[in-house]
C-alpha cells in the first residue's frame, strides 16, 4: 500500500498554492486556456490570455458552479471541468495526495461540496478543511484582506481568549486582480498615446506583452513613487514615464467601499495576504498593513494539515483554530531556550516606574485612558496573561480590545495594550 504524501492546497481566484510535507511547494495561476487540442493551466495559458481572451477563462475558482460556458466544447462544459483540470494537473505533482483544503470564506457550502467532489475524482484524499484567512491570521488580527482575481473578500476575526476565529465575511466584487491589472493597463495606454500616439494595447500581441511586463512595473513602486518603463512599437522604442500618485487616484473611487469595511480597525489589526500585493502598491490607506512571511505560512499549513491527518475526525468546516496553534511554537519556543543560554530573558513588565513580574498571572484594565495592572487574575479585568514554558500568553481578553505582544520574552521588547507601550526587562538579583 502506498503512503499518501500531506499536503495543503490554497484555493485562491488568482492562483493555486500547494505546500507539501517535505517543503515543496507549487503554485499554478488560476487561467485555463481552450485550444483545439485540449486545456492548458497555469502560467502557460496566462501567456495565451490576452491573444486568444475568447478562448480564456479566469473565473472558474471566483466562480466555481456547473452553469454552461457560454461556448461549451467536447474539452470543458462549465467552471467545474476547468476547475477539475487545473486541480489534477497541479496535484498529478505528488504521489498519493493527503490534503488540507484550504478556502476562502466566500465559498459557500454547495461550492465546497462540489470542491470535495473534484478532489476525490482526481483521486486525493482530504484530511481537513479550514478558511484560509487563519493560515494568515495571527492574534491580535481583526481582518484579512484577501485579493482574489475578480473579487476581494475580507475575513472578520475575533479573539475570544481560546480561539480566533472567523466571526464573518464580505465580498467586495468589483476589485480583483485582473481589474486592476487592467486599470494600469488602460492608464499606460492612455499615457502612451499622448506622449507618442502609440497605444501599447493596440493588437492582441501587444496587449498580451503588456501584461507580462505589468507584475514587474507595479513592483518597482514598492521603492519608488515614479517608474520608467520601455514600450516597444513596430516603428522604435521608447521610454514612458509613470507617475503611481496618478494610479492611485485614478483607482481612488474603487477602493471606497474596501476602505469603509475597513474603517474601524487599527492598521495594526489588518493584515494582507501575500497573494495581495496589489491593494498594498495601489491602495495609500493599506500601504502600511503587514503581510505574512511565506516561511510562516508553510510551517503554519503543515502543523495544520498534520494535526487534521492525525485526528481522522470527519470532514467540517474549520472557522476557528486555538490561540496555541496560531504562533510557530517550534522556532519560538526554541529562540526563546537559546536566549535563556546566554542569560537574556524577560523577568518584569516596565509599567508607570514599577516593575511587574512576569512570574505572576497579570491583569490589566483600562479606565479613563489609564492602564492599571494587579498581580493576579482579576474577574473584572480587560486583559489577562500569563507566562508558560517562556510564552507569553494571552489569557483572557475583552472583544475589541488591541493588544500586541511581543514575538520573544527578551528585555527591551515591548507590549502594546491599546494606546499604551509597555516594556520588557531583566531584573538581577533583585
């Protein structure tokens, strides 16, 4: 009998991630092309979508159902079949898959359903289904922002002192990657043709050149404001010069209602996820929220996946997980014993010119925009926590309430609660 090899899938409606246990990883665009022969998947049908886009489909993720293509052929009939395509070509990569199916939480039950239905026919088996916001969440998040071809979907979160979990979701169906890759598109365009007359989307050909080079050009504003870019025309080359304040204030309207959603969270409280590196080059009012390392997000699906395999338990929607499985307790807890070695742990809490120790249970409320600290659980308290196996853990905490803690119990880190800064110190022989 073959061993199945544990993976984590990511469904996402611009691209399929897929980390496997021995630390491969792929990941296949979401574009299936129709040619007289047959599918194409991933980068090579992008390369083909802007030549042939009556033969090219991007939605089937967005959009999975088994509603007729509008040209149905004897290759595909609906979103499913290219979906199913895509889905077995990337997992043909692994012997005997084990999977954690990870979802974005627009999908709805009968989606999933027919999701698990694909899975089983490629063969694969899975072991799990979680909401792939809290691959990405930690803590003291309070929404993802998940950038998806034609949509964003922006996960709620809420810490409830045992779990995070996903409290709901909204789907803003007008910003997707492809309409801003497109806006770009139509702005270069628009500059082109009055600096030289020549409009780079002219020809099939040249739309689909543009839209190779655009990744590129929109990442060279991670640095810099301004960008110079080459535009080759049938006559000559040329360099164009653009302006990424011009961008954002032409996508200004459309980012309204993301940024309403939005309006009530700390910056802090937001995270993106690496898949949305657009809304963080073009929107202003997301330019600061973090995104996760990749590295976490890799370690964080295998623990997942490998507790979901271990469990056996039958299949259900995972919107929650536990506090204690949101940190990489490996490496933490490690950096943590190596820092003991050399002498450098936290002992106290700096607090108001008194020194709290980090020994004690400690809870903290807020009255009057004063912080107040008691050295034991206290049943009225805004927040408690506490230190276990060199952890600093977050006990109990009120909803709504931001704290952030710091990654390692080391003097000179500091705690956030609300508006107030706390800091970490080493007290000797005291």
């Amino acid at each position: 009998m073959h061993s199945m090899t544990l993976a984590t899938v990511v469904f996402n409606g611009q691209s399929l991630q897929m980390f496997i246990e021995d630390e491969r990883k792929y990941q296949s665009p979401a574009y299936v092309h129709i040619s007289e022969e047959g599918l194409i998947a991933g980068e090579e049908a992008r390369r083909l979508a802007w030549l042939e886009p009556q033969n090219s489909y991007t939605r089937h993720w967005d959009q999975l159902d088994e509603k007729p293509l509008d040209r149905p052929t004897c290759w595909a009939r609906h979103h499913a079949d290219l979906s199913f395509f895509q889905l077995s070509e990337l997992l043909s990569k692994i012997d005997s898959p084990e999977l954690l199916v990870a979802i974005p939480s627009s999908f709805n039950d009968r989606r999933l359903q027919l999701l698990l239905g694909l899975i089983e026919a490629v063969p694969a088996k899975t072991c799990g289904v979680i909401e792939s916001a809290l691959l990405y969440a930690e803590d003291y998040h309070r929404a993802i922002i998940q950038l998806h071809g034609h949509q964003t979907v922006i996960s709620h979160l809420e810490n409830t002192g045992q779990y995070l979990q996903i409290l709901n979701s909204e789907v803003i169906s007008d910003i997707g990657a492809l309409q801003l890759l497109k806006n770009c598109a139509r702005y270069i365009s628009e500059r082109s043709i009055l600096a030289t007359r020549y409009d780079p989307m002219h020809s099939a050909v040249a739309q689909q050149n543009l839209f190779n080079q655009l990744p590129s050009i929109i990442d060279k504003f991670k640095t810099s404001s301004e960008s110079i870019i080459d535009i080759k025309s049938p006559d000559s080359n040329f360099t164009l010069h653009l302006d990424l304040k011009h961008i954002q204030q032409m996508l200004d309207p459309k980012f309204e209602v993301l940024k309403a959603a939005l309006k009530d969270y700390e910056t802090e409280q937001l995270c993106l996820t690496p898949q949305s590196g657009l809304l963080k080059s073009l929107c202003p009012a997301l330019r600061e929220v973090k995104m996760p390392e990749d590295t976490f997000i890799e370690r964080k699906c295998m623990r997942l996946a490998t507790q979901a395999q271990r469990e056996e338990k039958p299949l259900q929607r995972l919107n929650q997980v536990l506090l204690s499985q949101i940190s990489d307790q490996t490496i933490y807890v490690a950096s943590i014993q190596k820092n003991k070695s050399r002498g450098r742990i936290a002992t106290h809490l700096l607090h108001d010119r008194c020194a709290w120790p980090l020994s004690s249970i400690l809870s903290f409320s807020i009255s009057r925009d004063r912080l107040f600290i008691t050295g034991k659980q206290h049943t009225n308290a805004d927040l408690v926590l506490s230190l276990e196996d060199g952890n600093l853990l977050i006990t109990y905490k009120k909803e709504h309430l931001y704290a952030l803690l710091p990654s390692q119990v080391l003097p000179g880190e500091s705690l956030h609660i609300g508006k107030h800064q706390l800091t970490l110190i080493e007290v000797v022989n005291a």
